[in-house]
C-alpha cells in the first residue's frame, strides 16, 4: 500500500505544468503557495504559505522554523518572486515550525507591516516544557517585533480580512486552550483556523489542528467546506478525524510534510484517505513549492522550479 500510494503521487507530477503568473483574462483572485520548508537531511518539517492577490496584497501563513530549512526558504521564495512587502502576516499557533522563520523574515530587506499571533498564557505554554511550546523565547520574539515597529494583534474568531472586495480571509475559530466547551488541550489545538474565499473557490487553513477541536468543529455546524485543505499537522496520526476531512470535502490537499513521514505508519490513515478518495495530494518535501491559481471558478495547479 505505501509504494501504491507513493508511485499515484509521483504520477501526478508528471502531468502538471509551470505557471503562476496572474494571467489578465483568467480572472485571477489569489495565488496560494505552500513554500517547501521542510529538510529531509535534518528531519526538520515547517509550515509556510504565501497568498498573493490580484490587488497587490500579500498575506503569509505561518514561516516554517529558523534558518535554512524554514524562513530563509520562505525569504528566498519572496525574493525572487521580487515580494517587497507583506500586509499581513499570520502564526496559526505557538510552535517554532510554525513561526520560528519569523526572525529571517524580520531580519530581511522584506517589510512586514502587521503581526497577527495569539501567544498563548504561560501556564498552558509550559505544559509542553521542554519539548514543545517555550515561553521564554516567545517573549524574546514579541519584543523583537515591537523593536521593529510592527504592530502586533491578535486573532480573534469571526474576524474578517478583505484584501479586495471579492476576497474574503476570516479567522474561522479560535481558542485559547482553556475553553470550558472544549476542556483542556495542547498548543496544535490552539491553531487559527482560517478560510479564504473567493467566488466559488475557497481554501480553509488549519494549523496543526488535531482530532479534539476537528471533533467540536464537525460537531458544531461550522463552515468548513473548502476546494482546498491545508491538511493539519502535516499528516500525522493525532490530527484529525475523517469525519473532518468528508466535512471539508477537499478537491486538493496540501501537505507541509517530510517524504519519509508520508509514506510511514504514522501517515497511512491520513494518506490512505485521500487516495481512497482520489483526492490528490502535494508533499512540500516531495513536490516543492507547490502553487494554485485560483479564479473565482477555476483553479490551476503549479509547481515552482
């Protein structure tokens, strides 16, 4: 099953083409970029994404970790797509593979004008010490951006962002890791989740969401239906339910993960799902930087070279 599932991956690439420019008679809204910040070598994975509108705008979601594996590669990414400045500027949640790349951003020729970042309470950070969340080095990086000068906010649920007037960006849900509804849980489920829509093509942003908060929002009448799914917590087992997944019923996923942790044990659910479904799926590590052109009824596939 896993060479049956990696040789229908490796097919899919075949048959795609290079383009990602806006294309005037396409009526484009978005490009959406997932970066490739993830390192085989170092067996390090990270979240990126950039969405460049047709207005100019430009907003990322989350940088990968520091340094070379992560915001240096969203950076160069940036670069050479000659991006001079970010508008807005989003962390889902309090892991350093989610916003560790913001000290390469912030040390670049790049302008970031605006921060959102909910930095969680220090009593449920250090429930992950030392391992996961640390609250010391958060406070460092809150301090670096407010000698920098950029505003920093928070996310809060139901807020709205209109990079144009077609283009919707809105905090899906949000929680704080205490909420009485949904009892305790871990900094992943403290993810943003976010949906951007345009016309009749929407994208819905996960974080590393996991099976908990997935079981509230499917249980609880949210909007997660979405032509693509950031899929959470780069595939891993944990993340969440199927049940999640026939809710948003994606026609492309999208995965921030390592190759080897693709085709392993701890991805076979997540990955089975999708060939079963036949929904194809883009490995950052497998596929690179991986780009869709989204009209507001078409959407066109690209991979960067």
């Amino acid at each position: 099953m896993l060479y049956r599932n990696y040789v229908k991956i490796s097919f899919i690439v075949i048959g795609l083409w290079i383009c990602c420019q806006f294309e005037a008679h396409a009526d484009p809204g978005a490009i959406y970029t997932m970066i490739n910040v993830s390192s085989q070598q170092l067996g390090l994975v990270g979240d990126a994404h950039v969405i460049k509108f047709a207005s100019g705008q430009v907003y990322v979601i989350d940088t990968g970790n520091e340094g070379d594996s992560g915001g240096k590669k969203l950076v160069s990414h940036l670069q050479k797509e000659r991006t001079k400045k970010i508008d807005k500027l989003f962390i889902s949640h309090a892991h350093r593979d989610h916003y560790g790349g913001v000290i390469d951003l912030l040390n670049s020729s790049i302008v970031v004008h605006e921060i959102y970042f909910n930095i969680p309470y220090k009593e449920v950070c250090d429930q992950e010490r030392p391992w996961g969340c640390d609250y010391d080095h958060l406070m460092n990086l809150r301090q670096l951006i407010k000698n920098k000068g950029i505003n920093l906010k928070s996310i809060h649920m139901g807020d709205t962002y209109n990079p144009n007037k077609y283009t919707k960006f809105q905090a899906l849900f949000v929680q704080s890791g205490v909420q009485k509804d949904i009892g305790k849980t871990d900094i992943n489920d403290t993810s943003a989740v976010m949906k951007l829509t345009y016309g009749k093509r929407s994208v819905l942003f996960t974080g590393d969401l996991n099976w908990k908060v997935g079981e509230f929002l499917t249980g609880n009448a949210f909007d997660l239906k979405a032509d693509i799914l950031k899929v959470p917590h780069h595939g891993t087992e944990g993340v969440v339910t199927n049940q999640f997944f026939d809710a948003v019923q994606p026609k492309i996923a999208m995965v921030p993960s390592l190759t080897s942790v693709w085709i392993s044990d701890r991805s076979r659910r997540i990955r089975e799902y999708f060939y079963n479904k036949n929904i194809p799926a883009y490995v950052s590590a497998l596929h690179g930087d991986v780009s869709i052109l989204i009209g507001k009824d078409s959407l066109k596939i690209c991979i960067s070279e």
